[in-house]
C-alpha cells in the first residue's frame, strides 16, 4: 500500500481527497485560536468573553458527530461532506460580519458542528479499503486531516497580515475567517463531483432506520442508553461552566438543564423506536449478524483518553512550557507545536502497526498503556530538566497519544459495518467529551506547576486504567486483516448468481 499511496488512483484518489476535506473542516472549526487576541483587541472584549466563545466552538460538535454519524449512514459520505463543507460558509461569514458578544456566540455555536465532518471519512475510507489495510488508510485520514488545526495556527496570523494592507494596526480577522468557510465551500462542490459512496459493483450497506444506534441483543439496549449518559452530561457541564463566567443566570441554567433532560429523553426514545422489536423480543438476530455493543464502550473510551487528552494538552502546553522553563510566547508556542505536527506520522502510524502486528487489540492495549506512561513522567517535569529533554519526551507522549487514535479507528469500521457512521459518530463524540472533562478540571487546579503535575498524573492514570480494560476486556473483531469487509462476499456472490 505505501507504494502505491502517491499515484492518486482509484481508492488512493479518494482517500486524498476526503484526507483533505478532513484537513479544511479543522481549519475551519480552529480558524479562531490564531486570531483570538486580534479579534479581542477590535471588538473590546474581555477574557473572560473569549473563554466563553472557545466553549462554544466545541458546544454542538458532540451532538452534531451523533447526528452527522446517522445522516452519514443513510445517505452516505459524498453528499453528507459535501453538505457540510458547503455549510461551513455560512457560521464562518457569519462569524466574519458580528459586531457584538452576542452574535459571535450564535455563529460560533452554528460553527462547531463543522468540527463533526471527522466521522464522515471514517466510513469513506472503510469502503474503499480492505480490513487488511484499514488501518494505515484511517490513520493517514486521521493524522493528516487532523493537521488542519496546526495548519491553521500557521497560516492564517499571516494571511490576516497580508489582508490589512497596511491600513490597521489590528489583523484583518474578519476576512481570514470569512476565507476558511468560502475555501471550504468551494471544496464541498469540488468533492460532491469527484467522489462516490463505494467502488464500482459495491453497494452501500445501510440501516433500515437511523433514529438511534441499531444493538443486536437487549442487554445491549440498556448498555446503549448508559453510554448516552456522558453525551449529554458534557453539555450540561459545559452549561455549568458558562453560569460560572456569568454568560448564564442561576435560571437559565436550570432551564438549560431541563431542556438537555428532553434531549437525553428523545434521544432513548429514538434508540426504543430503532429497537423496539428488540426490546420487546419480537426479533431475534442470528449469532452471525449480531455485535457486541461493549466493544463499541471500550473504543469510545479509549477515544476519550487519547483525543481527549489531545485537545486537552495542546490548550495548555504552550502556557506550560512558558511558566516552566521561563520562555517567551513565541518560543513555548513552537515547541508545544510539536506535539501537534507528531499527528502527520503518528496517527498512520499507530494504523500501520495496527495492520502489520496481526493483532489489533493488543496495539490498542500497548499504545493506550505507553500513553499513560508517558503522561505520569510528564508529570515530572520541572524548571530544572534539560529542555531538550523535556521536548523529546512531550513527542514521544503524543506519538503514543496519536498512535493510539489511529489504533482506535482502525478497529471502528470492523464493528458493524452498516452502523459504521453512528458507531464512529459515537466514539468521536467520545473524544469531544473527554476533552471537556479535561479542561473543566484543569480550570479548578491551582496554577503553576502542582496543578499540572496533578493534570498530568491524572491523564495518566486514567489512560492506564482504560488499558487495563483494553487488555481484559477487549476482543479482536472478525475479520481484522481479511480481504472484504463484513457482508462484502455475500452481496457479491448474490449478484453474481443473479
């Protein structure tokens, strides 16, 4: 496969081609953190306001991977990315013309569904990829898409320079963020003519409903319904930060709560409609069509340690490393950046080894555990360590943090192939969940280096924990390395008897 990865023909194409839809969809869901002291200083805004915009841009993407996984599933990937990248224009210039809190906090809210678009190539390249090679094909989906977000950081402070003209003294972020969502609209009509669902003679497996997760046992059922728990309890954690900044009364934040209860309440009511033959036991799967819905807990645990502690740590590394080793900004930034340029090898990485070792549990068991050990020595680190030292240790944390991202998604799209979008909306939601639970106890830490080592500790402890877990209660899925995803032969064969 790594030889024929740059000829950009059949399935190679294609997986270029969504890795890069994926890249312009983090662009735009960070085009604000480059730009933040920029749009504060012209619209006079305190920091605390600006906190508050940065809850918001992960507010709706929770939600919105769950949503977009069912859509996804239904009407496949071409159209559901496509839409999404055409509907990043209008939150981006949306954002680009506020001139007040108010609307910035609107737009950025319908801003942060764009940051659901990662689910979508998950099962745009388990269709064009064999299980044999899932792996490194979702890693290099993930890692190079992912990139989107240091890309951003690097590019747009300098396009918003170029666009002033000389004629302010205050960035020109107002067309740098408006350019992101035209640029990604423009690729949306771009990918929607030169891309399709499967290869040719394949047909796109879909559920007959797409209201909540399908299960195959009732035990699953009730499972299901707990997992959904922590999907809602992060936003009504997130509604609890913003009463803490003042952005919510005591009332609103009740009546908050009560509307996010009516969320979880429909939502088990669309999981029932799903399953009610189920539940009811009016329908039996047979053994060779179920799937255990505990393999799709674990995985959304393991995402919520590693791309939770992702997002969690390059929002405060740069800080870190300035208070730690007495830097200046643009020093801790360029070296916090490095664990976000790791995602370009980390990530296929972890798939690559994924595909080769023959054992995709055991990746995802020694990766989570070398994260965790990464994590609890970072932990460590003081003013008197050798800098050098300390940067190569940040990299080889995130080569483990990443790698097993990349471990987690290669094994996604195994679970159950006609739910695969709800399956990766799930887990990925996951990720967003563990990033807000990280960040909401980082903020009631103490500053300076006792509570981040007690940040660190935690993230490590947790990571082992979910490795524990991993190792005795994860199995390999069926199938891992063969050559036809689930459910591949019998729809040829039938063809082909027909």
């Amino acid at each position: 496969m790594l030889t024929e990865l740059w000829s950009f023909r059949g399935r190679y194409r294609i997986l270029h081609l969504t890795w890069f839809a994926f890249f312009l969809s983090f662009v735009v869901w960070f085009n604000l953190a480059p730009l933040a002291t920029s749009l504060q200083a012209d619209l006079g805004l305190k920091t605390s306001q600006i906190r508050t915009i940065d809850i918001c841009n992960v507010a709706l993407t929770v939600p919105a991977r769950i949503i977009i996984g069912m859509l996804l599933d239904k009407y496949g990937p071409r159209i559901t990315y496509s839409f999404l990248l055409m509907y990043a224009a209008i939150p981006c210039i949306g954002f680009a013309l506020a001139q007040n809190f108010s609307q910035l906090v609107i737009s950025r809210l319908a801003l942060s569904i764009v940051g659901a678009g990662f689910v979508i190539g998950i099962r745009m390249v388990a269709e064009w990829f064999p299980p044999k090679e899932i792996g490194l094909a979702e890693g290099i989906y993930g890692g190079w898409g992912n990139f989107g977000s240091a890309a951003a950081a690097f590019t747009l402070p300098t396009l918003a320079a170029w666009l002033t003209f000389g004629s302010s003294n205050v960035l020109n972020w107002r067309l740098s963020i408006a350019l992101t969502g035209i640029i990604a609209a423009a690729y949306g009509v771009f990918y929607f003519f030169n891309v399709q669902d499967t290869p040719p003679g394949k047909v796109y497996q879909k559920p007959k409903i797409i209201r909540g997760l399908e299960v195959t046992t009732q035990k699953d059922f009730l499972f299901l319904l707990l997992m959904n728990i922590p999907l809602t309890g992060v936003l009504c954690l997130l509604a609890w930060r913003l009463s803490k900044i003042g952005f919510l009364s005591q009332g609103q934040l009740y009546i908050v709560w009560l509307i996010l209860l009516g969320l979880y309440a429909f939502q088990t009511y669309n999981c029932w409609t799903t399953n009610k033959e189920l539940v009811a036991g009016e329908k039996r799967y047979p053994p060779s069509d179920r799937y255990q819905f505990s393999q799709v807990a674990i995985l959304e645990l393991t995402y919520f340690v590693n791309f939770g502690s992702e997002l969690a740590v390059v929002s405060m590394l740069p800080t870190f490393f300035e208070n730690t080793f007495a830097m200046d900004k643009a020093e801790a930034g360029m070296i916090a950046a490095s664990y976000a340029f790791m995602n370009l090898a980390s990530r296929p990485g972890g798939g690559l080894i994924s595909d080769k070792l023959g054992n995709r549990k055991l990746t995802m068991t020694v990766l989570t555990a070398g994260m965790g050990i990464g994590y609890l020595t970072m932990g460590n680190i003081t003013g008197s360590w050798f800098l050098p030292a300390a940067v190569l240790l940040t990299m080889l944390c995130s080569f483990f943090v990443q790698a097993a991202e990349g471990s987690t998604f290669a094994i996604v799209p195994l679970v159950k192939r006609r739910v695969t979008g709800q399956i990766a909306g799930n887990v990925g939601a996951y990720g967003n969940v563990g990033a807000v639970v990280y960040l909401t106890l980082f903020s009631l830490l103490p500053e300076g280096a006792v509570g981040n080592k007690i940040f660190f500790e935690v993230l490590g402890v947790l990571s082992m924990i979910i490795a524990f877990v991993c190792a005795f209660f994860m199995k390999e899925p069926d199938g891992s390395f063969a050559e036809r995803h689930e459910g591949e032969e019998e729809v040829l064969n039938s063809k082909f008897k027909s």
